[in-house]
C-alpha cells in the first residue's frame, strides 16, 4: 500500500485524476488566501503555476493534457476581450477614440523599439515584438470609473473605444511578425495575407452573424445549445484565422467582436460565459503561464532584473505619452489626462497573450517572460492608484459629468431587518421605526436567511416560528412588519437577493462579531456582506436605550458628499435626532460641511447642528475616552474603491469597538454606484497597496521633520 502511494506522489504527477484535482485546488484555494494579501487574482494564479510546476516543486509537467487547456484558456480570454467592449461607446467616441487608439498604439511602439534594440540588445524581430506588447492594455480599473460614478466621461469613453484599435494592431502586427521572422515575407506573402483576411473578415463578420442570429432564434428554449453554439464559433474562428495564415488568438478576438451585439452583457449565456471561463479555462491558462516562469534566472545576473525593470518602465512611458497627447490635442483637463493613462497603463490578457505566442515561437526567451510577470503585477496596481486618484479629483471637479442630487428629505422608504441575534431585536427594530417614512405603513421588512442544506427545510420552519414570535412584539408596539424566511448557500448573498426583491433601500444589521482566523480566511463577515449589495447598510450596536442619548456625534470621511447615498445618510440622521430630541455635532472637513449646511437646509424638520473640523481621520479612531457614554456614535464608512474610500475605514467597526466600547455606535456604508464588472477577474486589482505605502511613507516624512524642528 506505501509503495503504491509513494508511486502515485512521485514527482511529477504521473495520474491525469490527480493533476487535475491539484490544479481544482489551486484554483479554489489560490484566490481566497492571496487576497488577504492584496495580490491581485492573476498574479495569485500565476505564481501558483510557478509553485507547482517544472521550475517550483514541479508537482506538475507540460503535457498535452496540460498544453491543451493551456490552449483554451488563451483563445477563451481573448474571446472575452472581445465580448466585453462597449462597441456603443466606441461609435459615439468613434474620431477622438480613432485617434487615441492611434497614439497608444504607436507611441508605446515607437518609444520601446528602439530601447529594446539598441539598450537591451534584442534583435530586429524580438524588439519588434516586445514593443508591440507596450502598445496593448486591458481595462483592468474601468470598474474604478463605474463605482465612482465617471463612466460616461468623455475621457472614459474614448479610451473604452482606443482598447478595440490597439488590441487588434497588435494583433494583427503579430501575425506579419510571426511570418517575416521565418523568412516567408514577400508579395506571395502579403498577397495570401491580404486575400486569405478578406475571406475571413466576409465569413466572420457577415456570414457568421446571420448564422448565430438565427441559431439563437430558431433554438431559443435550448438554453444549454446556446453556450455550445458561442464555444463552436470561437474556436471555429481561431482555426480559421490559423487557415489564414494569422494566430489562432486573433480568431477568437474576432468572434468576441461578432457575438458582441447577440450576447447582452446582462444576459443568461453571458454569466455562463464570464463564469465557465473565470471559474476554470482561464485560471488553467494562467497556471500554465506560471509553469513557464523560472525565478532562478533572475539569480543568474543582473541582466534579467534590469530587463523587468526596464520594460515596465517603458510600458508605463509609452502610455504616458499617448494619454498626455490626447490630452493636449483635445484640450482637455489635467484629471482627464491621468485618468486615460490610468486606465489604458494596465497591461494583462493581451500582453500575456502576445509575450507567450513569442515564447512558444522561440522569439522571446526566458527573460522577456519573466520581466512581463512583473510588468503586468506593476502596471495593473498603477493605472488602478492613477484611475482613483484621478476619477476622484474628477468626481469634483467642474468637468465632472455627475449630476447633483437633490438636496431633498430622504428617508428610507423600505427597510430591511437580517435577523441574526434577538437579545439585540427590540433595538434595532426600535431605531428602524424612528428612522422611517412614517407616510407608508409597512416599510420594514424582518428576514430570516437559513443555510441550504440537508436540514434546510427544518430549520425554515423554525425561522418561520421565530420570526411569527417576533412579529408578536412587534404587534404589541404597534408596529407591522414583513416577515420574510427564505433559503440560501450564502447568507449575505441571500441578504442582498431579498434586498433587491422587496426594494429595500436601507439594510440595518445587528453588529458584526468578532471572527477567527479561520472564518476571516473564508469568509469575510461584514466585508461579505457589504460587498454583495451596493444598498446603504447600516451595522448598529446599543448599549442603552435610544432615548438615553444626550448627542450624536457623526464622523465622516472626506469626499463623503460625493457617495449618492449621502442625502439618505444625512436624513436619517436629522430624523433620529427629531425624534430623541438630540443635537447633531459633524467632524468633516470645509466641503463635506458645505454640503451638510445646504442639505439641512433643504429638510423639513429642523435639527440643532454644530460642525467641528477633521483634520485627520485616525486622530478620533484612535482616541479613547473622548466621547462620552451617552453619545450615540455615527461613522459614515466606504465601500472600497468608492470616492470616500481610504484604507483608515478597513475593519471600521471592529476598530471603532475597541476605541469607544462603553458607546452606542452606528456604522452607516452609504449607497454606491452599481458596477457591472468588466471581467470578475479584475474585482481585487486595486490601487490600494501603493496607496498605503505612499500614506505610510508621508507619514514617516511628517515624523522625521517634526522631529528636526523640536530639535531646533
């Protein structure tokens, strides 16, 4: 029996069953633990490759069962590529978008060619190539502009628009590439080539759509037809290309622009698209891609770092300058400016697509490969820091195209009450009926989430008898609720289906307990839950009665006015203050007050405000005993990468415990700006880590000056 064992785990894996259930487990286990890190979802999937494969504890070999999902997984990326753009967008856009496309195709190229010639000393077609790669970018931090509320941006929708010209330059300076470098370049060649894409641009763009508008017309019940149908077309459209005398990659592009218009981005084939393709072709690609990365080449010498550092470099310079040149030839501002280079500085599913087409071609070798890891890891985390920075300044700025909220009463008309611990429901349902819209009768609505499992029907039954007990005190208060029990994998998943079903606009939540380490490595309690509905979500905990508070004192972070759940937050809280007949005192900075004066001034009910300054968030978190116990306190959170955001509100209620743990306090996460990712797989790329480290290095500039003035 040991031996039979020892002969299955002999390195490398032998067994296809058990290759396989490593890779599963990769792709489940990789994305959970290396987002505690902030490593974004790509590079985690990479650097797993690398772990296991030839060059790492090569668990793992390169084999045709390898190479073939391998296979898959890049014609299925590029096929999303193509899915995913806004061909909308880039009609209205379509001459500034000609000419940005044009710029951050040639500028990138024409700057990295000559370094990668003559300074790293690549020969004519390897330099050509590299270059080619700069010209690429992947809308990593669109969704950036989505939650800020910017997408419709004139900077936006030109870049959106430069991404389908770039993309396919590339593409096809690939394939002429590919054919010069053996020698098969001349009129014969360029004659095939002009020939054989006429045939297949008419198959493609003109024949194919007919064929797949009528496929998805005369089957429409056959819902499962209808994904083996798009699979067939793209990987028809890549042997084609192949046919033509073009890589197979440029096929699947191709077939993505096609069924662009067919496919609606919300539809049912699209998730099952976006979600076969995030949840196994793609992560099996990138774990490939790691298996072909050696880091022991870059023990051998300087060379290999100094070609990593000098082709993110000029990734980074190429964009600049094509962002900075539309900038100056359409005049627009300097945020408009660093907005289009944060989003096109991103380099990922193209760029890998190219640099390995490369290196398998025997072009690139083991250095560009690996410089190209680090180069996608670099710019992925700067066009997020860049976008941010500049959609928020944007945001506020009089270029900005959002348009103002009315400065009106804005109580929750529907409220929705999780229920999760019932020592704490009398409160909480308590400040639910002095927070609402006393015009409508029913607007709270109390939920019981019960896990979907072998006892799930059991235990809803239970639910149901809980909650008709709770309804019980609920009547004898006068107060008529909405009993909702429902069923559900996921708890805030459930949270957030019943909230969109009932038309909730407020979620009011007991406060989050305290997790272990094991429970905060799968699930990420308040976080999960904030982060499956884009409602305001209140978390409240109250040591007394309502009516014992004396003063609320409300904190909020900078650019709050800028969060389109701002007018409900601020209502809410006049009309708590109404009812216990509390003053309200702000810590905010001048704008956000500016706003809070006009806001108020707007209600109806008159509320007694004072304001104090906030210079520094982390000067009230961090002091204890600064308020008194008969403060009710009220912390306006952010979602990540909403205006709002700084990384001073991670882990805000566990924080704000420790500091004011004799307090009643209220953690409010305003409403946010839906976002439609472009691809799941670009959720946890953000700018985060750079951000902190900037904070943490002006903070150390601060210490170290202040220290040399109280020396003086």
């Amino acid at each position: 029996m040991i031996e039979i064992l020892q002969h299955e785990f002999e390195r490398p894996f032998g067994n296809p069953v058990l290759v396989f259930s490593v890779i599963l487990a990769i792709i489940l286990i990789s994305p959970v633990l290396l987002k505690r890190l902030r490593i974004p979802g790509i590079i985690g999937l990479i650097l797993s490759g690398l772990l296991v494969g030839p060059h790492g504890l090569n668990l793992i070999e390169k084999n045709s069962a390898v190479d073939l999902f391998s296979t898959i997984g890049l014609l299925y990326i590029m096929f999303i590529a193509g899915l995913e753009l806004d061909l909308n967008e880039f009609r209205k856009n379509r001459n500034k978008s000609l000419v940005f496309g044009s710029l951050t195709f040639a500028l990138p190229l024409l700057a990295g060619f000559p370094v990668c010639y003559y300074f790293l000393g690549f020969d004519f077609w390897a330099s050509l190539l590299t270059a080619s790669m700069f010209s690429t970018h992947t809308l990593v931090a669109y969704p950036i502009v989505s939650r800020l509320g910017i997408s419709k941006n004139r900077a936006v929708a030109i870049t959106v628009g430069g991404t389908i010209l770039t993309d396919t330059a590339v593409l096809l300076l690939l394939a002429i590439i590919l054919s010069s470098s053996k020698g098969s370049i001349g009129p014969a060649f360029w004659l095939h080539l002009l020939g054989s894409l006429a045939i297949f641009t008419v198959i493609m763009f003109y024949v194919m759509p007919r064929i797949a508008a009528w496929f998805f017309k005369k089957l429409e019940s056959e819902r499962h037809s209808h994904y083996i149908f798009v699979l067939l077309v793209v990987f028809f459209a890549a042997f084609m290309a192949e046919l033509a005398g073009i890589e197979p990659i440029i096929g699947a592009f191709v077939s993505g622009l096609v069924l662009n218009r067919l496919i609606p981005h919300t539809s049912v084939l699209m998730n099952r698209i976006e979600f076969i393709g995030n949840a196994l072709f793609i992560p099996f690609f990138l774990i490939s891609v790691g298996m072909l990365v050696d880091l022991g080449v870059l023990l051998n010498g300087p060379a290999a770092v100094v070609i990593a550092a000098v082709l993110t470099i000029v990734a980074l310079l190429g964009k600049w300058l094509a962002a900075m040149a539309t900038r100056i030839i359409y005049s627009f501002s300097a945020s408009e400016g660093n907005l289009i280079f944060g989003l096109s500085s991103s380099h990922a599913a193209a760029t890998l697509a190219v640099i390995l087409v490369g290196f398998r071609e025997g072009l690139l070798d083991e250095n560009i490969l690996n410089g190209t890891i680090i180069l996608i890891l670099v710019t992925c985390v700067v066009a997020s820091f860049v976008t941010e920075r500049s959609g928020k300044a944007l945001a506020r700025s009089k270029d900005s195209d959002i348009v103002p909220v009315k400065l009106v009463n804005a109580a929750p008309r529907q409220i929705l009450l999780p229920l999760a611990n019932l020592q704490n429901f009398n409160k909480l349902l308590e400040f639910s009926a002095l927070i609402q819209d006393g015009h409508r009768p029913e607007t709270i609505s109390v939920l019981s989430v019960v896990p979907n499992n072998e006892e799930a029907e059991i235990n809803l039954q239970k639910a149901r008898n809980t909650l008709r007990n709770l309804a019980d005190e609920a009547l004898a208060s006068e107060q008529k609720v909405n009993l909702i029990a429902t069923i559900d994998h996921n708890i805030p998943v459930g949270i957030a289906r019943t909230a969109r079903e009932t038309g909730a606009d407020l979620i009011i939540m007991g406060w989050p307990q305290r997790q272990g380490i094991i429970s905060k490595l799968i699930s990420e309690g308040l976080d999960s839950i904030i982060q499956h509905t884009h409602k305001s979500t209140a978390f409240c905990y109250f040591v007394q009665p309502l009516s014992n508070h004396k003063q609320i004192r409300v904190l909020i972070p900078p650019l709050a006015e800028l969060e389109i759940g701002f007018v409900q937050w601020v209502s809410v809280t006049g009309k708590l203050a109404v009812e216990l007949s509390t003053p309200v005192t702000y810590y905010c900075d001048v704008i956000t007050r500016q706003a809070l004066e006009e806001c108020h001034l707007k209600m109806t009910a008159s509320t007694k405000i004072s304001f104090e300054n906030l210079d520094t968030w982390d000067v009230i978190i961090k002091s204890e005993g600064r308020f008194a116990p008969s403060d009710l306190l009220v912390v306006i959170g952010s979602r990540r990468g909403a205006a709002s955001y700084h990384n001073m509100l991670d882990n805000l209620p566990e924080r704000i415990e420790r500091v004011c743990e004799n307090n009643s306090r209220i953690v409010f996460f305003p409403e946010q700006q839906k976002v439609d990712y472009v691809n799941e797989r670009y959720r946890d790329v953000d700018g985060e880590p750079l951000a902190r480290g900037i904070e943490t290095m002006n903070r150390i500039g601060k210490g170290v000056s202040s220290f040399f003035k109280k020396a003086e």
